[in-house]
C-alpha cells in the first residue's frame, strides 16, 4: 500500500477520533491484502467461536479521491496555523472556511476524470512569515496546479486585522480571487504563520 495512504488513514483516523485512538501496526497487515495475514481479535481459549477480521484494502478504482486531499487539506492549513494562530481561530475555521474548501475542492475534482483525478497531490509545504499560500493542489503528472489556497493578512483601520481565506482556480488562469470567508483576528498584529 503506498504511503501517502497509509499516512491518510492514520490521519483520518487521528481526526475522526480526537487522538483517543492510534491504529497499531496490525491495521496494515489486514490492509495489505493477504489473506495470511488476517488476525483474530481477541480470540479466548475457553470460547468456542473465534471473531475473524477480514477487512480487505478497496480496490485501486475505489478510492475516494477528493476525501483524501480534504483530509490532506485540513491538516496543511493546521500546520500553516501553527500553535499561536491555530487554536485562536480553529473553530472558526472549521465550521465557516474549511467546508467552503472542501466545497471548491469536490467541485474541482468532479470536473476532472478519473485518471486526472488519480494523479492529483497536495503540496506539503505552507508558506510562512506572512505569505499567503496554504496549499496547492496539482497534478503530478503534469506538474500544474489545479487550484490554490491562500490565506491573507488585511488590516482594516479601525477595526483592526483579519485573515482573509480565499482560492484561485486554474480554469480562469488563476486570475479570479474566489472569496472563502474572512475571520477577525484583533487589533493588535498577528503572528507569523508556521509560529
């Protein structure tokens, strides 16, 4: 199984479960397909009948590609958010921004086919200090982006400063500034990204 899905998986399940659950290490001998492999849970001498996991890996052709980059995506905006900016502005975030994203980056790999779609990854590097970049999503084959998240600093006088969420869509070039949504940070200046 390649890494970049086991590193989703345990991502996933990292998020699903708040961190009260790690998966272990035989997760993946059940995932790598051999039948060899399947393991008995809890398995009691006195009891008479044996519980059997057979949990077998999806087929390639079934793997949900647009639920792997919204999971890669919300961890790269975490990261970006870093441990000063992050938990002033996560909750936010994760019920007005983040299904926007999510909403933009379905809409963007429905259009795609299923071959492009295949080949689309996410880059792993957030910009810091006070630039923009979030993430970007490009195909790898080709080694273009497909659309950008960018976060940006404003500072509204008066009212003090803001994050400003929005995307650019290589459909239009990237020249549109598709609006996600802005959160109030305060008047006092922020932070660094990445910090």
């Amino acid at each position: 199984m390649k890494k970049w899905i086991q590193k989703s998986i345990v991502i996933t399940v990292a998020l699903l479960t708040f961190g009260l659950i790690t998966p272990t290490h035989e997760i993946w001998e059940v995932f790598d397909g051999h039948s060899a492999n399947r393991t008995a849970i809890n398995p009691t001498p006195e009891d008479n009948t044996t519980v059997v996991a057979q949990v077998e890996a999806p087929p390639a052709d079934t793997i949900d590609h647009t639920s792997l980059l919204i999971d890669a995506a919300k961890e790269q905006s975490y990261l970006k958010f870093g441990t000063k900016i992050g938990p002033k502005i996560g909750e936010e975030f994760d019920q007005i921004i983040f299904p926007k994203m999510e909403e933009a980056i379905a809409m963007t790999v429905a259009r795609l086919d299923e071959g492009t779609a295949a080949n689309l990854t996410i880059t792993e590097r957030p910009s810091g200090n006070y630039g923009e970049k979030i993430f970007n999503i490009s195909n790898t084959e080709t080694g273009n982006d497909v659309i950008r998240f960018h976060v940006r600093t404003e500072k509204r006088p008066l009212d003090g400063y803001f994050y400003n969420f929005h995307y650019h869509s290589a459909e239009d070039d990237f020249t549109a500034h598709n609006h996600l949504g802005d959160i109030y940070w305060e008047k006092n200046t922020p932070p660094k990204w990445l910090s």
